[in-house]
C-alpha cells in the first residue's frame, strides 16, 4: 500500500449515521416508484423482473424513463454528499489537511456502498430492487474520472458492439476494484471497491448465465408494446 491514512476517531462515529442515511436514499428506486406509483404496474412484474433502467424501457419507454434515470442518479450523487458532508462536519477545520482528499475517497465508497446496497435491496420494496448499474456507474464518476473512464468505457463500448447491456455492466461491475486500486493504490479501497463490484456481478448472475448459453436478449430501442 502506498498511502495510509490514520483515520480519526470521531469520523468512525459519524460513518454509521452516513451509513444509514446513504442506504436510505439508495432505497429510492426509480422504476419502482415511476412504475408503480405513477403508472400504476409495477416493472417487477414484466420482462425480466428487475427494478432497473432496462427493464423499464423495454417495458414501458417514453420519456418517463428520464425520470428514472434522474432519480437513480440523483439519489447516488447525494449518496456520496453525504460521505464527503459527514468528513467536513466531523474534522471542521481540519478539513483541508493533507490526508483529507484520502479520507474524502474513503467517504465516497463507503456511502456509494450503502446507496448500492439500498438500490439492490430497498427495505420499502420488500427488497426487490434493481441491479445498480445507473447509480454505480454515478457513484464512478463522483469517485475519480479515471475510475469512471474504465467503467463507463468499457461498458459504453461493450454495449454499443454486442447490444448486451448485461455484458458491459458485468464489466463495469468486474473492472471497477481494479481501476479503484490503480488510482488509490489502498487496501481498504480496494475491499470497498470490491464488495460494490462483487454485487454488482452477483446482482447479474441470471445474466451471465443466459450470455454463456447464448439466450440473453439483446437490448433494442424499440420497447415492448402493452396490450
């Protein structure tokens, strides 16, 4: 490890609460709340089952998908606030230390976790939620931009050459410790990054399943109608 950083004790109170709050606002699933509370039909019950961007367009499209979008975003940016708030608060001013761009780092995986964690499993949705490609591919951009090259490269370029979007978010999902550990070069980043990426991947076992026997669908602009 090339950089550690001793982090303070009153930080390690406060994570819990950014725990919490970040979990929470990760609960906030877009394509549940746009489907089932302003379409009244819940995606879960269409296509593949997923709470999830792609599912939704297929199922629905229009420009409420926008609002999804919004939302999943929106909710991972504020997830990563909160981290970066809770570090500003606790340390006062402190803050502006020369090991606090690392303690900032650490706040970002930390929260964008538990916004995952919230995204894949909200406690309000009987925790049926979505894969967390959208938030975690915002999460990569509000962690470092060369962490959300790799992720979001990759996947863009996957998804645009094959039309499996499954399989560029399993490389977004694969790629995101490893491109955490060439920027931070820190085990307990790279732990972080780990777990987000290992979900990530879980969350899409039915799909590597369906790519290695050659039955996964390939994405269309062209949603599927209601009868």
């Amino acid at each position: 490890m090339e950089h550690s950083v001793l982090i303070p004790g009153p930080l390690l109170y406060a994570a819990p609460v950014a725990a919490v709050i970040s979990y929470f606002l990760g609960c906030f699933n877009g394509a549940v709340i746009v489907s089932k509370y302003i379409l009244r039909d819940d995606v879960r019950t269409h296509g593949s089952g997923n709470a999830g961007l792609t599912n939704f367009y297929r199922t629905f499209g229009g420009p409420l998908t926008l609002v999804v979008i919004l939302c999943d975003a929106l909710k991972a940016v504020l997830a990563v606030l909160v981290g970066m708030a809770a570090v500003r608060i606790v340390l006062g001013d402190a803050f502006w230390a020369e090991e606090m761009p690392w303690l900032l780092a650490y706040s970002k995986y930390w929260t964008g976790l538990f916004c995952l964690l919230g995204h894949m499993f909200p406690c309000m949705f009987k925790f049926r939620g979505g894969k967390g490609i959208l938030s975690g591919g915002t999460l990569a951009l509000m962690i470092d931009w060369r962490v959300a090259l790799v992720v979001w490269g990759g996947f863009l370029v996957l998804a645009a050459l094959t039309r499996y979007v499954s399989l560029g978010s399993c490389w977004a999902g694969a790629s995101f410790p490893f491109a955490s550990w060439f920027v931070y070069r820190d085990w307990l980043i790279l732990l972080l990054a780990a777990v987000c990426g290992g979900l990530v991947l879980w969350k899409h076992r039915g799909n590597i399943q369906r790519l290695l026997a050659g039955t996964e669908s390939k994405f269309s602009f062209h949603h599927k109608k209601q009868e």
